[in-house]
C-alpha cells in the first residue's frame, strides 16, 4: 500500500531523480552538466535551473562551463531557446544570490543580538 503524502508531486520527483542518479553511472560533473543541456533544450523555466545551481557549482561546475554547455548545444536547440536558457540562467542566479544575501543578513542580525 502506498504512503500518503502532503506533497507527493515532489516526493515523485525526488524518487524519480534519486533512482536516476543511482543508475545513470556519470560522476555528478557530468550529469549536471547534461541535465543542464537537457534543462536548455525544453526550455525549462528559471526554477528548474534554481533546482540545479547548488548541486552544480558543489559538483564543480562553473560559470565558464554552462556558457560552453549553451554555445554547445546552440545549434541543436536553436537560438530562441538558448536566448532563453540564458535570461532563465541569470535570473536563477540572481534569486540564488538574493536568497544567500538574506541568508547572511539574517545570521549576522542573529549573532549582533546574542
């Protein structure tokens, strides 16, 4: 019998990407990597790129590299979507940003009153 969840939307999705990860034999360089190219080509939104920015840059991933995964994939894909890929890219990193800046603030607001 199945487990009734609050959220079981995310609970699949996170079952569906765990089972990926433990299958798809990739080091997590290379799989983010191509779930980034993969997030370009259905022009993905900028939530799904927020998704993987963190995992990204932990497994090694830089800046530099999703420019080269953009221009790679820029003859498949199409200008219209890697156009997009970019403008939902920066935006992800721009919450991302925002998210850590309040992070920060609120730890050192924290420790001011301690």
């Amino acid at each position: 019998m199945a487990i009734i969840s609050d959220t079981p939307v995310l609970d699949t999705l996170a079952a569906i990407t765990a089972d990926s990860v433990e299958r798809c034999g990739l080091d997590d360089k290379s799989l983010l990597t191509a779930r980034i190219a993969a997030l370009v080509a259905v022009d993905a939104p900028a939530a799904s790129y927020l998704a993987h920015i963190g995992p990204a840059a932990d497994a090694g991933v830089t800046l530099e590299q999703v420019q080269g995964i953009l221009i790679a994939v820029a003859p498949i894909v199409g200008t219209p979507r890697t156009v997009s890929a970019a403008a939902r890219i920066t935006k992800a990193l721009g919450i991302a940003i925002v998210a850590v800046e309040a992070e920060l603030d609120a730890e050192q607001t924290e420790s001011e009153y301690q």
